[in-house]
C-alpha cells in the first residue's frame, strides 16, 4: 500500500511539473514580440527600416533619412538625423533600392515643395529628429519632428497604413505627399475625390524598371488643396 501511494503521489508531482513547464512555455510564446528590436540593422550596412509592418503585408511605412547610395536602399540610415517624409513600400536588407512610395511629410508654416537632400543648404521640406525622442515595435513606429514639433505615430494593416499627426497650434498645418520622391517617374497622378478623399498612382523606375502603385488615402478633417 504505501509503494503505491507514493507512486501515485510521484505521479501528480510530475504531472505538476509537466503543467508548469507546459504554461511557461505558453507565456514565452505570448511575450516574444516584446524582444523585437526594429532597430536591429539599421546601422551599418544592415540596410533595414524600423517601421511599421506585417509579415506578407503589402504595407511598409517607415520614414526616410537617406535617399541615395549603398547604405540608403532601406530609405533609413541610423546615423542620420534628418526625415524627408513616411513612405509607403520599403525594401529590407537588400544591396540595392527601390521602393519608396507614395511619401507623406506632415509640416506647419509656409509650404517647401523641396526635400532639402543631400543639401542641407537648400530650405526644404525635411525636419531634424532625435532618437531619444523615437521608439518603435512591431507594427508601430513615433518619433517628434523637431522643426515642426508634430508628433507622428504610425502603424499597419496587411493591406493599409495609418498615420497619426499631432499637430502644435499653428496658423497653417499642412500634409505634403510626393510623388517624385526617391526613383525615377514615369508617370503620377493624384486625384481630389471630395474634401477628405484622395486617390493616385505612381509608376517608377529603379530596381524594377516599371513599377506601378495605386492608392487612396482618407483623411480624418477636411482640407484645403494647394499644387
């Protein structure tokens, strides 16, 4: 009898076990996007972008520091400390460009029509950041527009992007989209469906030698249209 009891006993001991190895496992699987560092690689020549993004998402929005050269094919350099606007497309850890679709830079003030790259000479559209003042994780990126003092917070479906603005009280704030930004453009077009409602398309050159994008773009507040 008691040979018995203490199998029984070392049975439920090591089912015990069994359930507690069982559940740590369960809560290491549940927390793992917490050790994701969308930085990783962003230096260097990692040639990848920290923003937002689903796996097998049509969506990559990610701002762009860096335009041009082997080390700014994912449009974003560590190093730099000036964005030129948040594309749409991205392409990671590749040794050479494309991408960088359908731009959108959120401004105040007097409207530049320019980015400013490479010369920083030229009053452009781009604004200074801090990574202090950036943070990102899976699917979501912010980061403080210093020039502007507008806060930017992005984020993904598989198939959208949505963009979130603050905007510091200002005599004009503006929404500027760039069709030439990056490669070059064969052909563009933005259409005004209504006050909050856009749609467009680009088609580039670079890497692919014809690619095209459409897209529309709802806004949350009515807008005044200025080309």
């Amino acid at each position: 009898k008691k040979r018995k009891t203490f199998v029984v006993i070392h049975g439920i001991i090591l089912l015990f076990f069994l359930w507690v190895g069982y559940q740590c496992k369960l809560s290491k699987e549940k927390d793992v996007a917490g050790w994701v560092d969308p930085f990783i690689g962003t230096g260097g020549h990692g040639h990848t972008y920290p923003g937002a993004a689903l796996p097998f998402g049509m969506v990559q929005l990610s701002p762009d520091t860096r335009l041009t050269g082997w080390d700014g094919c994912s449009g974003y350099h560590y190093s730099d400390n000036t964005i030129y606007g948040f594309c749409h497309t991205h392409l990671s850890g590749t040794g050479i460009s494309d991408y960088g679709d359908i731009l959108f830079m959120p401004t105040t003030g007097d409207i530049r029509l320019q980015s400013g790259y490479p010369d920083e000479k030229i009053a452009g559209y781009g604004s200074l950041f801090s990574h202090q003042k950036e943070k990102a994780s899976p699917g979501f990126y912010a980061v403080h527009l210093d020039d502007y003092g507008i806060d930017v917070e992005l984020t993904v479906t598989k198939r959208a992007g949505f963009h979130k603005y603050i905007f510091p009280e200002s005599d004009r704030s503006n929404i500027l989209i760039d069709l030439t930004h990056r490669d070059q453009v064969i052909e563009s077009s933005i259409n005004i469906i209504d006050d909050s409602t856009i749609e467009g398309m680009r088609r580039s050159s670079a890497w692919a030698k014809d690619q095209i994008v459409y897209f529309a773009a709802k806004f949350s507040r009515p807008f005044d249209v200025k080309t």
